[in-house]
C-alpha cells in the first residue's frame, strides 16, 4: 500500500483522526455493504486517509439495521443517507438513461447517488467522492463508457475516484495532487473475484458478503409488486412500497388489497394500517388479515367493500359448512362492523387479480419509450448489488 499523504484541510484547528477534524472527512464513498464496496473504503483508509461511507436507503434497497455491524467488523465509518423519496420520483418520472432487465434504472441510480453524495461534501469537510466499481465487471453499467456517462452527468469527473480499478482510468486530480497514492491504488477489472478475495486476504475481512443481491429493482418477484403501485396509487409513499412487499398483492383496477399469507404477515398488515385503509377478516372461522388500501384519491364504493369482503372470505371457504355465510369483520375509519357473506358469493371474485412479471413489463414497455435506454448507448442487461 502506499504512503500516507498528508491531506490539507481543517488548517488551523486542533485536528484529530489521521490530521483532519473529527467530524470531517477526506472522502465520502458510496457504501452498499457489498465486497467491492467495502475494499474501496478500505484501501483508502489504508492510506491513513478518513473515509465516511454513505449508505443509501430506499424502499428498494438498503439496509440501514446493518450499519453498527458493518461498523464494527470492518472498523469502517459509515451513515445512512435516505434517498426514499428521490428513488420513487425517479422511477414514477421514468429513468433518463432507461432500465435493466426488470425494474432497476441504474445508470440514473448511480447518477442520483452520486449527486447526492456530492452535495454533502461540504457538510463533511470532504474533498472528493469514492466508489468501489470495477471496470468491466457488469457487461454493460460498467462499461468504461458508462463509468464515463455516470462521472459526467452526476458532475463529479474530477472529484470521483474508483480505486479499485483506478490502474485502468486516467489518474484523477485528487492522484496528480499527491492526496492520494496511485501506487496504492488497484487495477481489477472483469467479472471474477479472485482479485477482491485476495485484497479481503490482505485486509483481514472477517466476512466476506455474498455476490449478488440486494436490490429488490433487479427482482422480478419484487417488481411485479412494486409496478402497480407506481402506476395505480397516487403519490405512492414509501409505506405503500413496504406494503408491496407484504403479503399477497390483488389488484381490482386502482383498488388495491394485500392479503397476509401467514401469522407474521397479518401481524405486518396490522401493524402499518392506518385510519383511512380497510381491514377485513373473518370472525367466524380463521382466515388471513387483508388491508384494503386507502387514501386521497382512492375511494372504495359500498359494492367495492362488499366485493372486497366476498373476496376474503373465499380465502377460507373450506373451513365452513357448505352453504353457510361467511362472517367478514371490516374495520374502516376506525370503526368495526360485521359483513355477511352468502357462501356463493366468496371466493376469488375475478375482479381481483394478480400481477404477473410480463404483465408488468408489458406495461413497463407501453409507458416508457423504448429509446430511453438508447439515449446514451447504455443498456442495463446486467444484475448487480446495490451502489456497488
Ligand atoms: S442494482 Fe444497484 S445501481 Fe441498479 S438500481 Fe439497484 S441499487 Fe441502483
């Protein structure tokens, strides 16, 4: 690893951890908690440089109960930064650079965080920004052409160093200035991890996280969830995105109701309803707890509720005599009442449907433009952790 190069800031005041203030930073790095990111930060630190890593959350990825682990195994510094509203506006707006495979935009993702990222530098005292991507490791987002594209749109060309593939870039200023050891830098590149696990050797990691994963855009299972909520919700809020991920999701126009599969899900729907949603249940026999979204702009119809009550109660039809009318206790604005359900009319009323991926991806492809993804050349075909 290479020197220690002194960093010039905080000039004249008592300086604290490796000579900068002890709440100031030579660097903020983007931080998702995956191995790259992580020997990013570390071969920094390495350099006796003060790394602050930002870990970004949103309703899609994220994992800010993670932190004081991450903090204390790796002896890294790290915050989270919530980006919710800024990932549900830029996927209600559509993505400039286009999507991936499923629902994941993250050509404008990384542009977003890095933005992000840069308007806090002041705050922090840091001069520059860093990220732990590896040239070539994602067939497309990683492109040297991209990794180009992201620097210039997010503004932070001379200010964004990789150091894990920095041996294949140009040197960045912050290298020509002697702020930081380009001989300490790296130059991986391509899919493998050999590389990283070699570095991970040297660094003594104690763990090593798991490849992939971790962003719930670039699941098919996820996003068939999460695409009708940005379509058919107005104002969709983070807690609608954590309702999606709850549950069985049933879809009657922009009527939307979640039906918890086990214990732990009707404990989930209970805990997040509110005052304007409806939950309906069956009193007679056990059945699952279903939230029946509410809010402005979405108005539920008696005949809707009365829909929705034969709906639930066909979830436990079998476990009546036949012919009985099922018992559905509906608790709407606060207050409870009891639906009678004649048994010919539970069951799965075809007016509630599930979305299926191609479904949702048919949609996808109708509401956005096809050139999106053309604007830059770029196409997001590849699957990778988040922030990387
Ligand atoms: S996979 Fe990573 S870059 Fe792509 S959208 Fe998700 S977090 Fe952003």
């Amino acid at each position: 690893m290479g020197n220690r190069v002194p960093f010039p800031i905080a000039t004249g005041k008592r300086l604290g951890y490796h000579g900068v203030m002890p709440d100031t930073y030579h660097a903020l790095a983007l931080f998702s908690g995956g191995l790259d990111s992580i020997l990013a930060m570390k071969t920094l630190q390495a350099q006796g440089l003060r790394i602050l890593g930002l870990h970004f959350c949103s309703p899609f990825f994220g994992h800010p109960d993670r932190i004081e682990h991450w903090k204390r195994i790796y002896d890294l510094e790290i915050q989270s930064v919530d980006v919710h509203q800024e990932f549900i506006d830029l996927l209600l707006t559509g993505p400039r650079f286009g999507f991936g495979k499923v629902l994941n935009p993250c050509v404008d993702c990384k542009i977003t965080m890095l933005t992000r990222a840069k308007s806090l530098l002041p705050i922090y005292g840091a001069r520059f920004l860093v990220s732990g991507e590896v040239l070539g490791q994602r067939p497309m987002s990683q492109r040297r052409d991209t990794l180009n594209l992201i620097s210039k749109q997010a503004e932070v060309r001379d200010i964004l160093l990789r150091p894990l593939c920095a041996g294949h870039l140009d040197p960045t200023p912050m290298e020509r200035e002697g702020l930081v050891d380009r001989s300490g830098l790296h130059a991986i590149s391509g899919r493998g991890r050999k590389d990283q696990l070699r570095l991970a050797a040297e660094f003594g990691l104690p763990e090593i996280p798991t490849p992939a994963g971790g962003c719930l855009l670039t699941e098919r299972e996820s996003a068939k969830r999460f695409w009708p909520v940005l379509t058919r919700i107005p104002e969709p809020s983070p807690r609608d995105f954590a309702l999606a991920n709850i549950g069985r999701q049933f879809w009657n126009g922009r009527l939307w109701m979640v039906v918890g599969r086990n214990k732990a899900d009707n404990e989930a729907l209970e805990g997040m309803a509110s005052t304007e949603d409806l939950l309906f249940k069956a009193v007679d026999v056990q059945g699952p707890l279903a939230l029946g979204r509410g809010k402005p702009g979405i108005s539920w119809t008696e005949e809707d509720v009365r829909q929705a009550a034969d709906f639930v109660a066909g979830f436990s039809a079998k476990k009546r005599p036949p012919g009985q009318a099922a018992q559905i206790r509906l608790v709407r604005d606060a207050r409870p009442h009891t639906l009678e359900c004649p048994a010919q009319a539970s069951g799965n009323a075809p007016t509630w449907m599930e979305f299926t991926w191609d479904e949702a991806r048919q949609e996808k492809q109708d509401r956005f433009t096809q050139d999106q993804g053309k604007q830059s050349g770029v196409e997001q075909a590849d699957r990778h952790p988040p922030q990387s």
